[in-house]
C-alpha cells in the first residue's frame, strides 16, 4: 500500500541532518494547513508523527519505546531522549512540546492559570535528578507556524545560521523559558531569542565550528542544549554542584547507557523502567552510528 503521509527518502542517501530539516519544514506546513483550514492539532499528536518519521528514516539510529499516559501533561513532559553517543557517552534530556498558536502568536499552553509555573516546574525541578543516579536536562521543543512571513532566520548556539525554512521545530533550555513565564510571556517574539533550530543538535555545521567540540553526538547535544549560566543560579544547581564546585560536565554526561536502552533497541520489554511515574509518552533513543 502506497504510503500517503510520508514521502520518506531512500534511508541510504538521506543523513539525519537533512531528516531533522526535513521534517522541520514539514511541522511548518502541517500547522500552516491546521491554521487555513481552522483545524486544532495537539503537540502530542505532532510529536508522534515527527518521531513516527524519524524511526522510518532512520530505523538503525532512533528506538522508541510507545507507552499510554494515564494523565495527560500531569508531569510537564512528552518524552525523554537519550542519547547515545558513538563511545558510549550518554546525555538524557527531559522534553516539554509546545506548539504555538498562529491566530494570536501565543504558546497558549505554557502558561497555566493561577500557577503559572506549575508545569514548568514540574519539568525542572521533580525530577531532575534521579536517586537512582540518572540525570536529565529539561528542554522545550516547539513546533511553529508564523503566518503571513517567511520563517524568521534562526541562528545556532555554535553561530552557525540556519536557513529559514527550519523553523517549524526549535529546541529551548527550559531554565530561561522559565523566567519568560513568570513575568506573563508566551509570545513567539518573547521566547524566539531562547529558541534554536532542532537540526543544529545533528548538522556538521555546529560539529565543526568549535574547535573544542567533539564529534561524539551525546557531548554534542550536551554543548548545544545546557545553559550552564541559567543552571548555575538555580537552587537546583546549588543542591547538585555544591555552593563551591564548578560546573562539571560528568554531572549530566553518563559514561554507559542504562540498562534500559538495549531493552528498547532489541524490542524488548523493559524489565525495569526508571522514568515510569513521570507519565510520559516515550522513551526515545538516538543511538550515534559507528
């Protein structure tokens, strides 16, 4: 049967990088029909579909592991990544999606009524550190539609700029969309400034701008992701480093995979799952190729 909702590229001639704009480009134009025909779509909804896309084009590199939410959005998160690098270095982030609102330019979801910063808190600061010794790093994604303009030109966090059509899926820190919610902000022109495209996590371009990175995709990740300045005036910094301990990237780099992620890539069912009481929707890896 003719597959009607992915035209997917020959997986031997397609890179993760292009797969990434790709379907950046594609979430702007799901929300761009959703916006011209008065047609509602959930993040959760456009989060399945984008790591549905993925899996197809990259079936050896991106393992998902599907699970059903008992309450949706109770813990402030959709899913967590983990990734995988080459030489075992693991960094796992804690995913928040949010899609922004084209009728008024709002990220309506991300503020919530009396207690704005319930959700964002619940995805920093419950379960940001493990007892069982698995740090993750909280993160937004947003999904984007601007009608009536070209995509606004983003710029990597390594300076690379990004052509403008990759604007439909941008990653944040968490830490500094937290201080646009508490004073009221969840305009796209508020929180555009914190916002970079998803592709600059995988493209050479950022790989390669700085010397000291590394082409190990987990440390990359970790460079491209972590507002080490956000993190540090938080208390949650304070409790990790101690008051006096610089920050130090074996605080959130793990030297193998945990247990859990050979289970997911094999198909296997999970013999024990760290995240089970976040509620979330998957676990997703994106295992680095040899």
């Amino acid at each position: 049967m003719e597959n009607l909702i992915f035209k997917t590229p020959s997986t031997s001639n397609n890179s993760i990088c292009f797969d990434f704009k790709d379907i950046a480009v594609k979430t702007w134009n799901i929300l761009h029909n959703a916006h011209d025909n008065n047609f509602s779509i959930g993040e959760e909804t456009i989060t399945d579909v984008n790591l549905l896309e993925l899996k197809m084009r990259q079936p050896h590199l991106l393992f998902t592991k599907k699970f059903s939410r008992n309450v949706e959005g109770v813990n402030g998160a959709d899913w967590v990544w983990i990734i995988v690098g080459r030489n075992g270095n693991t960094f796992i982030v804690y995913v928040q999606a949010k899609r922004l609102f084209s009728s008024d330019l709002r990220y309506k979801s991300l503020i919530h009524g009396d207690r704005p910063t319930q959700q964002v808190d619940k995805l920093i600061f419950n379960k940001f550190f493990y007892p069982i010794g698995l740090p993750v790093y909280p993160i937004y994604v947003f999904y984007n539609y601007v009608p009536n303009h070209i995509p606004p030109v983003f710029i990597c966090n390594c300076g690379i700029e990004i052509p403008n059509r990759v604007a439909g899926c941008t990653y944040a820190d968490a830490f500094s969309i937290r201080d646009e919610i508490l004073m009221g902000n969840n305009r796209f022109d508020d929180l555009k400034p914190y916002q970079y495209p998803w592709s600059c996590l995988v493209c050479d371009e950022c790989k390669w701008a700085n010397s000291k990175q590394t082409s190990d995709l987990a440390t990359l990740y970790f460079n491209q992701i972590v507002n080490r300045e956000k993190f540090n005036q938080t208390q949650v910094g304070r409790d990790i480093r101690g008051d006096n301990t610089p920050f130090n990237i074996e605080s959130f780099i793990l030297k193998r995979p945990p247990a859990l992620v050979n289970q997911i890539i094999s198909g296997e069912e999970l013999e024990y799952n760290p995240f089970k009481e976040l509620d979330i929707n998957n676990i997703t890896v994106l295992k680095e190729g040899e």
